[in-house]
C-alpha cells in the first residue's frame, strides 16, 4: 500500500540522496544541470523544511520502501508542488497518483503544480490525475515556459 510521511530531519540525509536520481532525470530536460567535482550533484537547501511551517517534505512509500518523495509548500492562501518524484521502476503503477491524492486531501484548498515546458511526462502525469480528482476543473496556463495547473480540492470526488 502506498503512503507518504514526513521526512525527519535525522533523515535529511536519505532525502539528499533520493534526490540525487531525481536530479539526473531532470538533466535530461536542463543541460546546464552538471556534476560537482565530486561526481554528484549539488544538493538542495532543505533547511526550511525542518524550520518553516510553511515548507513540508514527505517521503513516498511503498509498504516500507521509500520510492519516492514530494515538497510542498502551504501557506493560508495556497498550496504548491515544489518538487515530487517517484523512482523510474515504479512509474506507471499508480504509485505517483496515490501519493498526489493523499499530499491533496492533507492539504485542503487551492493548489497549484507546475512542469517545465521540456518535461512532458510529468505534463501528462499531472494533467490526468488533476482532470481526474476534479472532474475536470482546473485551470493551467502557460508562461515563461512553464504550465501551471489551479485547482482547488473542494471538487476533489
């Protein structure tokens, strides 16, 4: 069964490191994305998601496995996908989709998530569950190279 759960900062570590796969699917879509003299790459400051209210990290699981994970940020106005990834070999299971329901029910309110213009799967990944869980409404708009999906999860069936 797939759950998500807050990322402790004693586990910082282990999200730097699920993030590191992260990275380097993202470099396929960013070429300016390289590594760092020590062959890894730089990591993400995520002092604020141990330190702001605001700023929320969760891991991904399958059963006990970490598969995955999202960033969120909340504030009283709305809610923001920062960042979300699952593991390559457990894409298309409906994994993804399960966890974003749960990150939208633990998160009341409007939302917005936005892709990079390149990053077509995740496109269609957000497209299909949010036309999903709203029946259709939601607005994206396009900018700056980037699509952003509105939403708000009071239609969330």
């Amino acid at each position: 069964m797939v759950h998500i759960r807050k990322v402790k900062k004693s586990e910082e570590a282990l999200l730097h490191n699920l993030m590191q796969f992260y990275i380097y699917e993202f470099s396929k879509y960013i070429p300016e994305i390289k590594l760092e003299s020590d062959c890894t790459y730089k990591p993400f400051d995520l002092n604020r998601y141990w330190e702001e209210e605001t700023h929320h990290a969760y891991f991904i699981c399958l059963e006990a496995e970490v598969i995955g994970f999202a960033l969120i940020e909340s504030d009283e106005k709305i809610n923001t996908v920062l960042e979300f990834f699952v593991l390559a070999s457990y894409q298309g299971k409906g994994f993804g989709k399960t966890a974003a329901r749960k990150l939208f029910k633990a998160f009341e309110g409007y939302w917005n998530v936005s892709q990079i213009e390149k990053n077509q799967p995740a496109q269609a990944f957000w497209r299909n569950i949010i036309s999903d869980i709203t029946k259709g409404e939601m607005e994206e708009v396009h900018e700056n190279r980037v699509y952003v999906q509105k939403f708000h999860t009071s239609s969330i069936v």
